[in-house]
C-alpha cells in the first residue's frame, strides 16, 4: 500500500481529499487549506515510500490506494498533478468511478517551456544537501507562509532518497498529458496558478485547463505552492469542484 497520512477529520458523507505534492514537498503543505474545507483530507508523501518512482508506477499505486478510500477529490501540486491526472485515467480505465472530482494546482500538461528542469535534476544528483533544500524551498514560496512551516518544507528532503526524486523527474520530462485529459470528461475539475509561480507559467496553466473537460482556471496571488500561501482561497476553489459532484 502506497504510503499516506492523515491530515484532517472532516465529513465523512463527502469525498475525501487525496492530496499529491511535488517532488521534494511535504504533504503538509495542504493540511491547512484540506481543514478549512470541512472534508476529510489525506496527503500522499510518495517518494517516501518504496519505488518504482517513475510517475506511472506511482499512479497506478495511488489508484489502488483509491480502492481502499473510497469516493475522493484528488489535488495535485506540480508533478503531483501528473500523478493525479494518470491516477484518475487508470480508475476510469477499470470501470471504477472512484475519482469525483480534481483539483490541479502549479503545473502544466507537458515541460515544454519548462527550461530548467534537466538543470533541476542535475542538481538534485550534484548538489544534495541543505543548501540545495532551502534554495529549492525558497523558490517554490512566492509569499508569506507561517515561518515554522516553511523551516519544516525546507528541512523536509532530509529523509528522501535523491535517486528517487531524479528518477520522477526523469519520468516527468517523458509524459505528455494533452491526449490523456480528454479522456477525463464528466469528471469536474478545476485548475490553480499562481500569479507570481517561478516555476509553472500561465501559459502551462491555461493549456492544462483547456485540455481538461468540464475543468475552471483559477489565479491566485501565490508563488509555486498555492495550496499552502492561500489555503482559505485554494479550499474554496475544491468546495466549488465538490458543489459540482453533490448537486
């Protein structure tokens, strides 16, 4: 079984969340915003957990991590989308109804225009340590969080292995999502960006939600990691996906 972590209570009669970070993000980045909408809310630290981590492998775990669920909303932060997207793709595959709704926030639907990402991955085998972690951390906060969060963010990748986190990067710079999405009609959606994200563009956000049927795009005043920089604003855009499912 896929590692995962609780992360609220909340009401059972309604789909829990599935929450995906990115690579070297602590699932706690979503604790806040998962609290503030009401639901249950469980995060997904999938590179603490054993391998493959190529992002096929790791969607086909979450899939059946789904099983064991029930009914959830997954959100996906960066290449957590990925994961999310593949992960839903397989559910509707097997006939399983089980994905009721995604939230896709700071990511694309491919790297094109995603210049850095080999130098990331370079970094990653090279440069592994504490400086690298901060920098890295700094980077994907665009605006204020709590300080004791963003010391926790920043002293996160400590437990991970960096071969793990090269080899799901490798694995993102081969999948492109624009001919899976459409495959995800009926399920409602929305994705997020944020206004002053250094590492998604607006461009990528738009493409990712005009790919995806039945999907919203929403811009937030963050940096790379909406989830946790507005929480009270990111929970209302997953009330809205979830208003959608329970009418």
């Amino acid at each position: 079984m896929l590692k995962h972590v609780k992360l609220c209570d909340g009401d059972a009669g309604k789909p829990a969340l599935l929450c995906l970070p990115g690579a070297m993000c602590s699932p706690e980045v979503f604790a806040a915003m998962a609290e503030s909408t009401g639901y249950i809310g469980y995060g997904v630290p999938w590179l603490e957990s054993e391998g493959p981590f190529d992002l096929v492998s790791l969607a086909q775990r979450v899939s059946e991590l789904i099983d064991q669920l029930g009914k959830v909303i997954l959100v996906g932060h960066s290449v957590g989308t990925v994961i999310a997207v593949l992960a839903a793709r397989q559910c509707m595959a097997d006939g399983r109804n089980s994905v009721a709704g995604l939230v896709l926030s700071n990511s694309g639907a491919n790297t094109r225009g995603l210049g850095d990402i080999d130098s990331l991955i370079d970094k990653v085998s090279m440069q592994w340590g504490t400086a690298f972690w901060e920098a890295f951390s700094t980077r994907c906060i665009g605006t204020d969080i709590p300080p004791q969060l963003m010391e926790r963010l920043q002293a996160y990748p400590a437990q991970l292995n960096p071969s793990a986190v090269a080899e799901s990067l490798a694995s993102l710079k081969a999948i492109d999502l624009l001919p899976v999405l459409p495959s995800l009609a009926g399920i409602p959606a929305a994705v997020v960006h944020g206004r002053f994200d250094k590492a998604r563009t607006m461009a990528h956000a738009t493409e990712l939600a005009g790919a995806l049927p039945a999907s919203s795009l929403h811009v937030l005043e963050t940096g790379h990691t909406s989830a946790a920089e507005a929480p009270a604003a990111f929970a209302g855009i997953v009330q809205s996906v979830a208003d959608r499912i329970l009418i």
